[in-house]
C-alpha cells in the first residue's frame, strides 16, 4: 500500500494511526500541502478532491477521506478493531470521532486558514484566535460527551477506537496554536493513554519523514 500524506495533516495523522494499530506497512509518499503539492497535476491526477491523506491499495485502487480509509481498514483487517461490533458501542465511538471529524477539523484546516489570513487579511493573531475559539469549542462537547459515557482508559473503554485516532491529532494542532487545553480531564486522561502507545508515537509528525517547518 501507498499513503499519499501530509505529515502535519490531522487527516493523514488519523490514517497514520490507524495502520500502526494495526501493524501494516506501507510506503509513505510526502505531498507537502503548504507548498501546494496537493494542487499540481502529478497528485490531482491521483486524487480527484485534491486532498490528503490518499491510500493506493496494492491492485492500485485508491481510497479517499480519512474516515472511509479508517474504516476499510478495519473490515479488512478486523484485528484490533477500531470500531465496536455492537451496534450501539458502534455508533457511540463514530459519533465522537465525527465530533472532531465534522465538528472541529473542517472549520480549522490549513486551507480554511490560508483563506482567512490570505483572502479576507485577518492578521496573525485574528486567524489563531479563530483557531482556538473553535478547537476549544469543540474539544468541550468532546468532554461533555466523554462524561456520558462509561470510564475507560481511552476515548471508548479500554482499547484505542476510530475515537481515539481522531482526537490525537487533534490534540497536536491544538497544542501547536496554543488552544487552552485545561479543564478537559476525560480528553487529555486518553490523550495522554494514546501516546503511551508505540502506534501513536510512530505515527506522530515528528517521525514522519517529511517532518519540516
């Protein structure tokens, strides 16, 4: 398999995670969005939204949007499983995931962004406090929902679930923008379970190899 990615792309992170859980390899192919790779013919030939992350299968069929991805993974290779069987442990780990999915990561991503400070001129700080309103936003109904639900040692009980590699990056760019991150205990308690783990730390921008400013 190939993985077309961005190592800074909370989308990209989320597959990342996914296939270190469960220990599948595959080729890494840098497409460096601040450089507008995504949007040169040799990638939109590829990618027909023109986004990140992109995973070729080995018979060449690509598949796109992180979720999806995440999701074909785990019903082609069920162990360890992402995402419950049980009908209604299934729907409450992808409605957490689709909080940060959905809710969080559309509003704050790097071409969202670009459009405030470029397109519209707000400076610097204008577009970081956009950023973190959102994130912050996000991140406590995240906490509200997590305190419905059972205590575990991550998102969802005590194994990694589709929840769980959605939050971790998102947790990273909030952390790079400076978003307060206290009061949120449920979240950052399985923040930091997830990172105790080999497949979040290897998964991390930081070992990417296209890891740069």
């Amino acid at each position: 398999m190939k993985l077309y990615n961005y190592f800074r792309s909370s989308a990209s992170f989320r597959v990342r995670i996914a296939l270190a859980l469960k220990g599948l390899s595959y080729d890494y192919v840098p497409v460096h969005l601040a450089k507008g790779e995504h949007k040169q013919a040799a990638y939109a030939d590829l990618a027909a939204d023109g986004l990140v992350p992109l995973l070729e299968l080995d018979d060449g069929t690509r598949l796109s949007q992180s979720m999806a991805i995440i999701e074909y993974l785990d019903e082609r290779y069920p162990e360890p499983a992402l995402v419950p069987r049980e009908a209604v442990a299934r729907a409450r780990v992808r409605a957490l995931a689709q909080s940060i999915a959905c809710e969080i990561h559309p509003i704050n991503n790097l071409r969202v962004l670009k459009y405030l400070s470029g397109t519209l001129k707000l400076d610097e700080e204008a577009k970081n406090t956009w950023y973190r309103h959102w994130v912050r936003t996000g991140l406590e109904a995240f906490e509200r929902q997590l305190a419905q639900l059972p205590a575990g040692r991550y998102c969802f009980g005590d194994s990694p679930t589709l929840a769980d590699c959605c939050l971790v990056p998102q947790i990273f760019n909030g952390k790079r923008f400076n978003t307060p991150l206290d009061g949120l205990p449920r979240t950052m308690a399985a923040f930091e379970a997830c990172m105790a783990l080999p497949a979040f730390q290897q998964a991390q921008p930081s070992a990417c190899p296209d890891n740069e400013p």
